[in-house]
C-alpha cells in the first residue's frame, strides 16, 4: 500500500493507495475517493475521515483524506474561505498529476464530504472553472451536506467560511450554483437532524433535477447530525451514535459509484 501525506498549501492531505499485485490484476487503476470531514469550518472531524478511507478500502476503492484549513477560533471577523476551496481543488489535481505512481484512474475521482466538508465538495463540484479544469470531480457524494445560506442554513458553517460578507454567503448557497456542468451526485441525510436541516439536500437535489444531471438522494427516517458510519466505531464519545438503519449508506455509495465508473477495473 501507498500510504503517505503531502502538504497541499497549509493543509495535509493523506493517501491509502492499495497496491498492485501480479496475482490480481496487476495493470489495475482503481477509482479514488477524496474524502472532506465535517467540523462546520471550524475542525476536521476525526470520526469523518479514517473510518470512512478504511471502509472504502475494504471496496476495493482507493481513498485520500483533506484535513484542510478551517477558522480555529471560530472567529467571523476572520473568514476562512476561499483557502478550503483551493486547497480541495489543488488536492484533486495532485492525485490527477500522481495517478500512475498511485495506481488510479484520473476519470474516477469521487469527492465526498460530510455536513461542512460536503459544502466543501459541492462548492468543487460547482464551481470548479475558478479553479481549472483539473480540479472537476468525477462524481460527489455529500453526507448530511451544509449547502443553503437562506432560511435552512447552518449558521455556524457559514460564519467560519465567510464571515459577515452577505454577499459571499449568497454566492456560496450552493442550491443557486449548481449547473450542467456539475458532476453527477449522490447525497443522504436524516428527516430528523436537527443541527443541518435535511431541506438542505432537498434544495440541492431540486437544482440538480433541474439541470438533468444524474443523482440519488436517500433520505432515512430518523438520526442524529454527524452518524459518520453510524457505529460503535464511530460513536461520539459524549452521545451515542449507532443507527443500524443508516449502516446501509456506504454500500449504497459503493453500487452508485460502481454504476458510475463501471467494473471493468476490478
């Protein structure tokens, strides 16, 4: 296995590369999942990134995790965007720019973000011409996602990220960027969080409808924000956060993603 971090401006970015073998198929280049945790821009969430990278891995997948630069002080006077949105962008070209040497297919990138590390990913995935055409993901998938600034936002999220720039909070409601050109989707959310509201995957997956562009949205009935895999692994150490309902998400992914990119590469 290719197991490395590289520093990406200030943030790191870790790789889980599986390596190739003579005895099964030894030209593979397997699909790659860029993994953005949660933390409302203000950490990156432990229980959001390993834990899934090794979930992924166990698919056959490889997998990188962002932790990308976050407002630590959770201090609105000092915004942190755009450097998350450039760091994410000039993430995904590295893994283009390294594909042979890490045995991965280019054209099967899927960045995946969980509550504010899916703004994240979906503000890539709409607005990746800012950043050169390198940086387009093939494919999103967003977990619980902070997308709207409007009447659904979550407050904190957009504090860190923008500050008291209205103008910058419109411009990254992501429900009003979405647009031909983003990479088709895969979102789930629960009915009953109560920390991002689920109206937000809704709105997001209206424009998408809108645009025609290819997406799947699960919505399961109950759950708390933040259920990560939603087991005992993961479970916050000051709540419990099993829900054997939600379990299910990641094979969900995996037969989405599979649809997407084909098998050919098994």
């Amino acid at each position: 296995m290719i197991y490395e971090t590289v520093r990406i401006g200030s943030s790191n970015l870790t790789l889980y590369c599986i390596s190739n073998s003579k005895e099964m198929n030894p030209n593979r280049r397997r699909p790659l999942v860029l993994i953005c945790p949660g933390g409302g821009y203000e950490y990156v969430s432990d229980r959001e990134a390993e834990p899934i990278a090794l979930r992924f891995l166990s698919y056959g997948f490889h997998a990188a995790v962002l932790r990308y630069t976050c407002n630590t002080h959770a201090d609105i006077k000092s915004p942190v965007y755009p450097k998350p949105q450039q760091e994410l962008a000039d993430s995904i070209a590295y893994i283009r720019d390294n594909a042979q040497r890490l045995n991965t297919n280019p054209d099967m990138l899927a960045v995946m973000g969980f509550s504010a590390g899916a703004h994240l990913a979906g503000s890539i995935g709409c607005l990746w011409k800012r950043y050169g055409k390198a940086s387009r993901p093939n494919a999103l998938v967003l977990c619980y996602p902070v997308i709207s600034s409007g009447e659904f936002a979550h407050k904190g999220s957009f504090d860190n990220l923008c500050g008291t720039d209205e103008t910058l909070r419109a411009q990254l409601s992501l429900e009003n960027q979405v647009s031909s050109e983003t990479p088709p989707t895969f979102l789930w959310h629960t009915k009953t969080d109560d920390c991002v509201p689920v109206q937000n995957s809704i709105l997001f997956k209206a424009a998408l409808d809108k645009f025609g562009i290819p997406s799947e949205l699960r919505l399961f009935e109950t759950g708390h924000h933040g259920l990560s895999l939603a087991t005992d692994e993961v479970s916050k150490v000051t709540h419990r956060t099993v829900n054997e309902e939600v379990q299910i998400w990641p094979e969900l992914v995996r037969s989405w993603l599979l649809g997407l990119f084909g098998q050919d590469w098994y």
